[in-house]
C-alpha cells in the first residue's frame, strides 16, 4: 500500500470513432465506458456498457501490459489522463474486434477478472490488477497503512459510570496506549480525540475518511444490567446495516464524497451503484476478518472473551462506506471482575499490545 492511501480515479474519455460496419449481423455495444482508480500497486479498471459485449482480456510481460479485445464495439471513451501506473492506453481495430492496450509502468503480480450485471442491464467487466512494486515486491511496507483510533465518548458523555469510573477516561487512556504501540510499529496514527472533549459519531466517520485510513478502531467498554455478564467483544457493522447503508448511498443526490477520489457524479448510475456496492462488500469483508481475527489472536493468548465475542450491529461509527472498521468493547464496567482489570494500566497495556500486534498481522495478512 502507498503511504498516502486514496483512491485516483479518473474517467477515460476519448471517443475514438470506429468505422461502422454495415455488414455486422451483431448488435454494436456502442460506446463503452472505462473507469480506472488506483489503490497503492492496485489497479481497478471497469469496462462499462448499457448492453451486454463479448470480450477478452489477458495480461502479457516484457513490457508488462493488459490487453482487452471487444467485439462489436463502436467507440469507447477516455479522458483525463493521468494514471500513476498507467503508461500507455492505445487501441486499434481489426474487423469487428476492437483491441483496446494499456502500457503497465511495473511488472504485473496478479490479475483478476468479473463481470458483474448491474440493475437495468447495465454491464461490467472489472478488472484488478496488482502490480509490483518499483523495489521488489517486500518494499511495500505494511506499516505504512494509516490507523484512525477513536476513544469512545468524551467530554459531557461519559459513557458507562460506576463508581465514579468514567468510561471516557477508559477509552481515552486505551486509545494512547494503542497509539504508542502502533507508533513503535512505525504505522501511521490518528486519534478521533486526545483529550477531554465530545466529537459527533459521524464526525469521528467523517475524520477517518478524511485520514484516507485503512482501519478505524473505535474503543469502548460495555456495561449491562447482568452484572455477570463478562469479557471483551468486538463488533463489526451487521449485514442488515450494511445493506441498508449501501441503498442510502446508492439513493442519496450528492454522491461526489461517497468513495475516497471517486467523484461519482460523472458516472452513469449503473457503473456508480456497482462501485457503492463494492466497495461496501470488500469494506464489510475486511472488517469481518479483522473481527475474526482479533477473536482468534486473543483466544490463543487465553484472554476471556464474551461468549459469541464477535457480534454484529448498526453502531453509528462502523458506517464508513469505504474504511474497515470495528468496535472493540474491552470488558464489562458492570462486572466486578472486569472493572478491576479495565482500571488496572498494566491490563490495558497488555490488551493493547495484542490488539497493536492484531493489526500488523492483519495488514501482513491483505498484502
Ligand atoms: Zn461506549
């Protein structure tokens, strides 16, 4: 991953006109549309039209290139050049095969390749590509990746209280904590907050994507009227949520800040609603697996866990359509047993620890 993380996208859009062929028995695909952003080494290209198109891409070496054969088609268009790892896009035509090439500047690592059948028949053909990088693959250094930390709370909401322990100071000294850890990692850090003082839930989303972070941590510790209820839990955004979220993009007017650099009011409706929808997938994905995976990391160090420890829900600061984020409840201020570790330094300094050493795996993990 880059050290400043965001997306570049750009909207092709030449029109290189093709000469029509009245002898074709085929429908023509007319234009088509080619949408490209760029992620670190990651490349993403969409292939866009209202109609189904056959086609066929590979990749080829020395010089590394991607080539992408269409039939039947009239023009396709481009515009804004400006593609970080994108040398070249030339395109020829041969009979009724339009041949479209783009010039990769680094050696290609792997290539994937979907088409997806959006609402109103709108077709995609998408394709990844991750390219290695300029040093050799092991200069794509993991800690590079940005960690957005949000103490739950703060200021005049104190969270939890029991017995005169504020659940915002909690959170506020686990949140420096984990940044000092993170910091000896070398990853870049933010804090929603470091002091005293009460930020809006959906300003704590809105600062983590202005941070362009790859995770955001927000941290809390629960409390419920059992008062043997105990153990730390995590959260990610439930299916439920995340469908619901994922129509609320897709219907709301102003989409130009729905996807990092993304300004997705020059696209057609279909190609914006299938990059929404994707990006909520791979962001939710991403999420479950850290949840699954701080799970997993905190059983083996003999940590008491909540039963079912990863739990789903519509919590407010989870709903960034395009940064992974979790919830982590650290323990039970109800519990008696909890509480004494919850306000021990030395227990959240370990706890805080692992969840350091769960991220760095979890980036070694997606490189
Ligand atoms: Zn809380």
């Amino acid at each position: 991953m880059n050290i400043v993380i965001k997306f570049i996208y750009l909207l092709f859009h030449i029109s290189i006109l093709l000469i029509f062929n009245s002898f074709l028995k085929y429908s023509f695909a007319d234009n088509i549309n080619i949408y490209s952003y760029e992620k670190g080494n990651f490349i993403r290209l969409l292939l866009s039209n209202k109609k189904n198109f056959l086609s066929n891409s590979f990749i080829l070496d020395d010089p590394p290139r991607l080539v992408v054969d269409i039939n039947n088609i009239d023009s396709f268009s481009k515009n804004n050049f400006n593609n970080k790892l994108i040398k070249k896009i030339r395109a020829s035509k041969t009979n009724d095969k339009a041949r479209i090439v783009f010039d990769l500047k680094l050696p290609i690592k792997n290539f994937k390749k979907t088409i997806i059948t959006g609402k109103d028949d709108n077709y995609t053909l998408l394709i990844d590509l991750n390219l290695l990088s300029d040093q050799g693959d092991f200069s794509n250094n993991y800690n590079k990746n940005i960690i957005v930390i949000d103490a739950g709370h703060g200021g005049p909401d104190p969270g939890a209280v029991r017995n005169n322990i504020k659940e915002k100071d909690l959170t506020l000294s686990a949140a420096k904590l984990l940044e000092k850890e993170l910091l000896k990692k070398n990853f870049k850090v933010y804090l929603t907050r470091n002091s005293d003082r009460y930020i809006k839930l959906r300003n704590r989303v809105k600062y983590a994507r202005n941070k362009s972070a790859d995770l955001f941590i927000s941290i809390h510790a629960d409390s419920t009227l059992n008062k043997k209820t105990n153990g730390t839990s995590i959260y990610s955004l439930s299916e439920k949520a995340s469908d619901k979220l994922s129509q609320a993009l897709a219907d709301r007017d102003n989409k130009s800040d729905l996807i990092a650099g993304l300004d997705l009011d020059d696209l057609d409706k279909g190609v914006s609603d299938i990059l929404i929808d994707l990006s909520r997938r791979e962001t939710k994905n991403s999420s479950i697996n850290f949840a699954e995976l701080f799970i997993s990391y905190l059983g083996k160090q003999k940590f008491n866990l909540l039963r079912r420890p990863h739990r789903q829900a519509g919590f407010a600061v989870l709903k960034a359509p395009d940064v992974p984020s979790v919830l982590i409840e650290m323990g039970f201020m109800s519990n008696n047993s909890d509480l004494k570790k919850l306000t021990n330094p030395e227990f959240q300094k370990i706890l805080m620890i692992n969840v350091a050493n769960i991220i760095e795996k979890y980036f070694l993990s997606i490189k």
